[in-house]
C-alpha cells in the first residue's frame, strides 16, 4: 500500500510559486533561444545595463543570488561572445568592473522587446499584479532575514 504524502500549505505555496517561476524562465529561454542568449546573460546584461559602471562580478552573484563561480562561467560565455568587457579597476587591481559592449546593447535591446513573459502576465489586471508584487516583497523580505542577506545586496528588482 503506498501512503499519500500530503504536503502543508507553505509547501504546496512555495511549490507553485516555483512552478510558475519556472514556467516564466522556460518561457524566456525559449524565446531568447534564437538570439543565442540564456535567461541569466539576459538577466546580466539588464542588470549591468541598470547598475552603469560600478558593477562587479561580486555584486551581480549576490543580486542574482548565484554562487560567484556560476556567474564567473557565464560571463566568461559572455565576453566571448562580446556581449560584455571586463576591465581590471586601476585603484583597486583586485576588482574587475563589468561593461555592455555594442553587441551587448544591442541583445538588450532586442531582449526587451520580446513578448513571451508578458504573454503570461497580460491577463492579470493591475490590482492583481500590485497584490502579486506585495506578496513576493513580504517574501522576499522574510527570505533576506532568513538568509542574513544585507537588503542592499536585493534592491533589483
């Protein structure tokens, strides 16, 4: 006889924030596909493109909650493909500084303008996307102390 396992309703909660959060990502790299781009460079090229010049690699790991040699490997990708320069900090030779290229711009660009994740969200009214995003901020504040993240390693998005 096999037992049911019944899940609590902060696990069936957590489970269905990450299915949908999963099925957005999906989503985007399926359309980011055809431009040769992943969901985390295009994340990356956002967030670098946000930050202006005083992006490290440090502070994109902790933005995007990934460990610092994940991020490393991607922007290595990255600046082989020459979405992205990485230049040493003349003061500080241990800090390397990351900045869009041309064709970096360009993908971001191009990477805005598609529509698959607002395919998804376009039926929400704005009461229910204001509900939404007050909830993710009460979890993601709770998340922060859990985790004894600093707030400002968080402020995007």
């Amino acid at each position: 006889m096999v037992r049911k396992i019944t899940a609590d309703r902060d696990y069936t909660l957590a489970a269905q924030i990450t299915q949908v959060a999963d099925m957005l990502v999906k989503v985007r790299e399926r359309e980011l596909l055809r431009q040769k781009l992943s969901a985390t460079a295009a994340s990356i090229l956002f967030l670098v493109n946000s930050m202006g010049n005083e992006v490290t690699p440090a502070k994109i790991s902790r933005m995007m909650l990934r460990e610092p040699h994940t991020i490393g490997g991607v922007l290595s990708r990255m600046e082989k493909s020459g979405l992205i320069n990485r230049t040493k900090n003349l003061e500080r030779k241990n800090r390397i500084r990351i900045t869009l290229t041309e064709k970096g711009e360009k993908a971001l660009k191009k990477a805005m303008k598609l529509q698959g994740i607002s395919n998804l969200l376009y039926k929400l009214t704005d009461t229910q996307r204001e509900q939404i995003q007050t909830a993710l901020k009460a979890i993601k504040q709770a998340g922060i102390k859990e985790l004894r993240l600093s707030p400002k390693a968080l402020q995007w998005p």
